[in-house]
C-alpha cells in the first residue's frame, strides 16, 4: 500500500503516540504517587486512648495502663469535640497538638518514632513534636496546647 505524504506523517505520529503515551503516562503517576506518600519513613498508625472533655479541658488516664504512659510514647487522644496528637518525651512532660493538618485539613494519625515526627500521609507533610512543620507541602505549624500532669492524668487545655 502506498501512502501520500500526509497520510505517512499522520500514520508516523500515530505510531508514536501510542509507544510514547502510556511510558509518558506511567512516568507522571509515578511522580504524584511520590508527591503523595512523600519522601521518608511513613510512620505506624498511632494507638487511640480516649479522653474526657470538660470545662475546656481533656484529661486522659497516663497510668501505668496507657499507651502513652512510657516516654518515647505517642498517641491519638479522641474526645468527643475532636482528637489530638500527644507524645511523650519524658518524666511528666507531654506535648499535645492539634491533629488537623494544616495543608489541606486531613486528619494526622502517623507517627515516625526514629525522628519523633508526626506524619500526615495525604501528601507527607511532616510536624515535629511541637507542631513545626518539618517538611511540606504544609506551610504552618499545628496548634500546640498547654499540657499539666495530676495524679496519673494528663489534663490538655484546649479552651
Ligand atoms: S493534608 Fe496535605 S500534607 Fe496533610
């Protein structure tokens, strides 16, 4: 079969189309795949422990039964207006902050204990444990709240 000069350009491009476009295709879902795991270990999911909402107070038990009771610890404490992030670097000092990430608002529920991190799996935003943001696409740093440690309970001012 003989082809015009347009028909054998047209059929080249066609070609080339169709060998170029799935590895183009490929090579930009591989690159947004990283965006969003991001670079860096992605964390464990945190242990959940449940606090107690009142007069603009959390408290959560810390006893010797808590997931956060040992230092080095962290977890996500629920109540029933929202969740926070805690962790616990030592003696009766604890760092909560808000759980809501400041990119685009999902909720953070990993935690990288090697850097002591927070990790917001949605786009790898990561937060150290006084809410600064380490690594982006988040541009500001997470709500910290004022902790106190009372009789085996840790008492998280968040009004
Ligand atoms: S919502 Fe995008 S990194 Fe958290």
């Amino acid at each position: 079969m003989k082809y015009t000069r347009k028909e054998f350009f047209v059929k080249t491009i066609q070609s080339v189309a169709v060998i170029a476009v799935p590895s183009l295709l490929t090579s930009v879902l591989e690159s947004c795949n990283n965006n969003i795991n991001g670079p860096g270990n992605p964390g464990s999911t945190l242990a959940n422990v449940q606090g107690t909402l009142s007069n603009g107070q959390v408290t959560v038990n810390i006893d010797s039964s808590s997931p956060i009771a040992k230092t080095g610890t962290a977890a996500m404490v629920n109540f029933s207006n929202g969740s926070l992030l805690v962790d616990h670097p030592s003696g009766t000092s604890f760092n909560a902050l808000s759980s809501i990430c400041t990119h685009q608002g999902c909720q953070i529920n990993s935690y990288d204990s090697g850097s002591s991190q927070f990790v917001c799996n949605c786009h790898g935003s990561r937060f150290d444990v006084n809410g600064n943001v380490v690594q982006g696409p988040a541009g500001s740093p997470l709500q910290k709240y004022a902790t106190q440690v009372l009789n085996n309970q840790l008492i998280i001012k968040v009004g």
